[in-house]
C-alpha cells in the first residue's frame, strides 16, 4: 500500500507532463497526426537498410 506521502500515479503524470511542456490543445495533436500520417511509406529494402544502419551493420 502507497505511503501518505507518495505522490499518486496521476500525479506523477501531471508532474513528469509539466516538465515536458506538453501541450493539451487539440490543434497541436492534430499538427503532430499530421506529420505522421504525412510520413512517407517505406519499401522492404528501405526498412531493412535502415535496420541494419541502426545496428552498426552493413550489407556484406
């Protein structure tokens, strides 16, 4: 059982959402969808080069 002094797992949340500077506005969470949705489809190959570029590897 948490102690009286421990802070709740919301507010922790709040806390660590202070911190960030996150932004509650739905504009901004529209703005970010946006840049996901908008990012371009990768190949196969495309995936696995950077996959390898990732692991410190190269195609032999």
């Amino acid at each position: 059982m948490p102690k009286s002094t421990d802070k709740s797992q919301i507010e922790k949340f709040r806390d660590a959402a202070r911190e960030l500077e996150t932004d509650q506005s739905e504009a901004a969470f529209e703005a970010d969808v946006q840049k996901i949705a908008k990012a371009p489809k990768l190949s196969n190959e495309e995936i696995k080069e950077l996959a390898r570029r990732q692991r410190g590897g190269s195609k032999p």
